[in-house]
C-alpha cells in the first residue's frame, strides 16, 4: 500500500535537554495501579477512566495524621467532601478516622447517606438554607457562621427547637504573601469576628465551640499557614480572657499543596510541594501562642483536601487522532478533555504514555473531544511518537476533577477503585444517555 503523504516540518526537539537543574526526566510508561494492569480496566471499563488508588488514599491520609499526631496531642481530619465525594473516597477516609467537612446541605447529606453521625459533620461554606440549618442542628453537627445573618438563623431554629446549637466562627485574616479569601467568614483584623463572638456570646442561644480559617489552598509556603495558625491562637486566648469560653477546636481549614506544577511553574510540582511535616511544623508552632493548661489545649482541625487525594487518582485517556498543526507543532487527539479534567486551566498535569514507546519525544499538544477551542489538556508537553489507540495517563488528577467534571458535550465515564490484593472495582459507572434523558420532561404540547 502507498504510504500516507505526510506534510513535512522542522522540529526543535527538547528532551533530555539540560537545564540549570539538572536533566530532564525520561518519560516512564505508567501501566499499572498497585499492581492492576490499566490496560486491562480500560477493555473492561472503557475510556477515558479514572482509577483510585485506595492504597495511595491511606498511606496519604495516615502520613497526614501522623505529621500532626507528633506534633499536637488532639488532632482531627475532616474530610473535604467537595475535593471529591465519590462515595467510595470518602468512605475509605471516615473508615480511617476522617470526620465530614461539607459546605452544601447536598453534600451533609451524602455525608449522611455514607453513615457518618451527624455529630461528626463541620458544615463550613456561605449558603445555608434554613431546614437544612434545623437538620444539622437537630444532628448536632458544628456548623461554622460565615456571616452575621447566619447567627439570626441559627438562633431562630435554636428557638423553634429548644436546642443549643453547636457552631464556629469562620475567620478570615490577613497573612504575608497569601490574598486574602476575605469573602468567607468574618475578618479578623476589621473586629468584625470580634464582633460576632460579643454578639453570640450576649445572644446566650449558642454553643461557641471553636474557630475555623481557611487561608486559601494550594499554599506552598508553610510558614502563611503557622502565621495564621498563630492568629487564631491569639484570637482564642482573647475569647477565654473576656468571655470564659473555652473553644474545644481550632480548624485550619485546607490548602497544603499537592504535587501537581502550577501553569508558569518552572520547577516540578514533586519537587515543590511541602511535606505535611512542613505545614505541621508551622501550624504547631503557631499554635504555641495558645494561653492554656496542657489538659485543655483545643483540637487542631485539618480539612485538608488536595493534598491527600490527588496523588491517588490517574484519568487514563485514549489518542482518538493525531494532527500536525500549521506551526508544526504535533497535536493529539483524546477522548479525554476539560470537561474532566477541570484542573487542566490551573496545572500543567503530569502526563505519560501508558505503553512503551520509541522514538524522539516532540512537544506536543493535547487536545480533548470537545467541540470547544478552549479544550487544551496542555499546550505543550513532551511525548514521544504516538499512534491512534494509543494511551496516555494524567497523574495526580484526584482532586476537585471527579466533583467540577462537567457533563457537557459529552457524558462522563466510569471511575474505578483499585483496593489490596489485586482487587478493583467500579464505584462510580459511566453516564448513558439515558440517565439524562431521565431528567428532562416533553410538554405535552410538543409530544
Ligand atoms: C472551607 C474549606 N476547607 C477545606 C478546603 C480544601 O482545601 P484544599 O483542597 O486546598 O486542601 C476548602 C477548599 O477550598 C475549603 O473551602
């Protein structure tokens, strides 16, 4: 047969070039999870795939509890249910210790559905409608006011119930080199926090149980999250002095980064990421300023959420096409775009093949199925030659991807866990049409 005319181009190639730090690493296929060949779960699951790692899952979670358990003698994790609340993600935490942090009444009540006692629930975020307020306070949960007319909320449901809610007061506060996510919670610096606590306090309606911040996430400098661990600190020892309430917590909320590379990021992710000894180091420091007897020292509160779960999860995605663009830049096809890997704007994600592969990398462009211009899964990545069918996997995609995955253009796939012993299992099946279907109605006009 007569080969296929192929426009030719110059390609400046650009791996395994030197740069002041050293070599570039050589791309190593990723075929396996703990042990489960990939290729075998995409016949049987189909592509794209997201696989779990719940081995990944615990050992993140218990080096986690453990850089703090060293450090501070009451430590608890509440797990984000908003970085990703695929049941069995959560339950694999809450089996490990994890309480629940939500911030929707959906999300409290996948946390219900999943078994957690309602007592084991921080409700943090801005919107908190009022039955789902009298649940939770029903439940006894700790739900953290993020503004002034919550207080009247909950102290209404607290009339109407006879019960003395349990709650928190989100803070926020200024800390060097950090933007201030001053739109949750009460400011600190402002007295507005201050404010609420005199308010609550005069209100005698509430239990004030403890304080919560959230400086931001994907934080790489340690030392902003001791800054404002220190604040609360202050803050709390503040509360005792003029109220005599003792906290029984300190949130601090998430935001320690995950090995992913920030867009523009010039070292790799796995090269910058802090360890959790890092962040537990600078947080219990700062909490030193604590004014306390040892017997009474608050729980420290983490809600970490995409530093324990990223690394566990790979999106495994097919090359539908290959392309050569005008600038001759090799371009690539996939069935996998960011309407699944919402975190494609943010990171430049690690990607590579899932089989062996020879040949000169090239920098390539991967684009997804979308019918959108703005479908870039990286603009330019190095990857040696690729055919049709063949696979490339996205690392550390476990965070906010399987929750901000958006069904447009095209459904979402299967999500598979891979546990001990070689076992795997769906837990979450692919999307067909008529799932969809099942929410729509046809007027009678138009049937
Ligand atoms: C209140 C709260 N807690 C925890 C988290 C988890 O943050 P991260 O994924 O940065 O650890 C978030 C995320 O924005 C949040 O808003």
């Amino acid at each position: 047969m007569k080969p296929e005319y192929a426009r030719p181009g110059i390609v400046r190639h650009q791996m395994g070039m030197m740069n002041k730090f050293g070599r570039q690493q050589t791309l190593r296929p990723v075929t396996h999870v703990d042990g489960v060949a990939l290729e075998d779960l995409v016949r049987e699951h189909g592509s794209p795939l997201f696989v779990i790692s719940q081995r990944t899952l615990a050992s993140r979670y218990r080096e986690l509890y453990e850089a703090f358990a060293r450090r501070w003698p009451r430590v608890r994790i509440a797990w984000s249910y908003k970085t990703n609340y695929v049941g069995a993600v959560c339950r694999t935490f809450h089996k490990l210790g994890a309480w629940a942090e939500v911030v929707s009444p959906f999300e409290y009540d996948k946390a219900i559905g999943l078994g957690v006692p309602a007592d084991r629930i921080h409700w943090n975020g801005p919107y908190k409608p009022d039955d789902a307020i009298e649940r939770a306070v029903v439940g006894g949960s700790l739900i953290h006011i993020d503004n002034l007319d919550e207080i009247v909320r909950i102290e209404r449901v607290a009339a109407k119930t006879g019960l003395r809610p349990r709650v928190a007061v989100r803070v926020n506060l200024a800390v060097e080199g950090v933007g201030a996510w001053s739109r949750f919670g009460l400011n600190l610096e402002s007295g507005q926090a201050r404010e609420a606590v005199v308010r609550l306090v005069a209100g005698d309606r509430v239990a004030l149980e403890g304080l919560h911040c959230h400086i931001g996430t994907f934080i790489l400098d340690p030392t902003a999250h001791g800054q404002a661990a220190a604040k609360l600190a202050r803050f709390a020892n503040e509360i005792r002095r003029d109220h005599g309430v003792k906290l029984s917590f300190l949130d601090l909320g998430g935001g320690f980064a995950s090995p992913n590379t920030l867009k523009g990021q010039y070292l790799s992710g796995e090269q910058t990421a802090p360890s959790f000894a890092r962040y537990a180091d600078s947080i219990c420091d700062g909490l030193a300023e604590l004014d306390l007897p040892a017997a009474e020292v608050p729980t420290l509160v983490l809600e970490t959420g995409r530093a324990l779960v990223d690394e566990a999860a790979v999106l495994v995605s097919t090359v539908h096409a290959t392309k050569r663009m005008p600038d001759g830049q090799r371009a690539l096809v996939l069935d996998a775009g960011v309407n699944l890997l919402f975190t494609a704007f943010w990171y430049n994600h690690d990607v590579a093949p899932a089989q062996e592969s020879r040949g000169m990398p090239e920098p390539t462009v991967l684009y997804g199925p979308l019918c959108m211009n703005i479908d870039v899964l990286r603009d330019s990545v190095a990857l040696p030659p690729m055919a049709i069918g063949d696979r490339l996997v996205f690392r550390n995609v476990g965070a906010y991807n399987m929750t901000q995955w958006m069904q447009f253009i095209a459904l979402r796939p299967a999500v598979v866990m891979v546990g001990s012993e070689g076992r795997s299992a769906v837990v979450r099946r692919a999307e067909k049409v008529e799932d969809l279907v099942s929410y729509e109605a046809m007027p009678e006009w138009l049937r």
